[in-house]
C-alpha cells in the first residue's frame, strides 16, 4: 500500500491560492510541485467546501476570484495597448 505524504496547512493554501487566484493549470501545479493527480482538485473541492461554513473564508474565496478576473483583465487591456502602439506606429510612418 502506498504511503500516503502528509502536507503541512500553509503548502495546501499556497497551491490552492495559485489555482484561484492566479488560474495556474492544476496540470502545472502537479508537476511543479510533485503532487498527485487528485491532490490539488481535492485541496480545492475541501476548501471550497470550507468556504460555505466559514464566511471569513468565503470572503477569501471571493477575493481569489475577483483577484483572478482582474488580473485577466489587466492582462486583455494590455494586450490592446501593446496593438493599438502599433497600430499607432504604423499610421504615423504612412502620415510622413
């Protein structure tokens, strides 16, 4: 029977905070940090689990989420900067 590795409460939180918050692939955090297939999905279905119980930690769980979408959209916005540069670049070389 395989040994089963106890991880320490802070490593789980870390994982499960870079799975909310930041949308690392579980895939990437299984094979950065050596864990099993099902560790991380399961850390995260018990804390969300924890999240309906504890309304300090739903409010957590809410800013992972919000964290989350605005680090998406922050990375769209700059996305459409770094476009209409040059775009911008490209209209001021056809104007001289």
């Amino acid at each position: 029977m395989p040994k089963t590795k106890v991880y320490e409460p802070e490593f789980k939180k870390k994982i499960v905070q870079l799975y909310l918050e930041e949308g690392r692939t579980i895939k990437s955090l299984n094979e950065e940090y050596q864990l099993g297939d099902g560790t991380v999905r399961k850390w995260v279905r018990a804390f969300r689990e924890e999240c309906e119980t504890n309304p300090d930690l739903n409010d957590t769980k809410n800013l992972y989420e919000e964290n989350r979408k605005l680090r998406r959209e922050l990375e769209e916005k700059k996305k459409e900067i770094a476009f209409l540069k040059k775009a911008a670049a490209f209209f001021a070389k056809e104007i001289d």
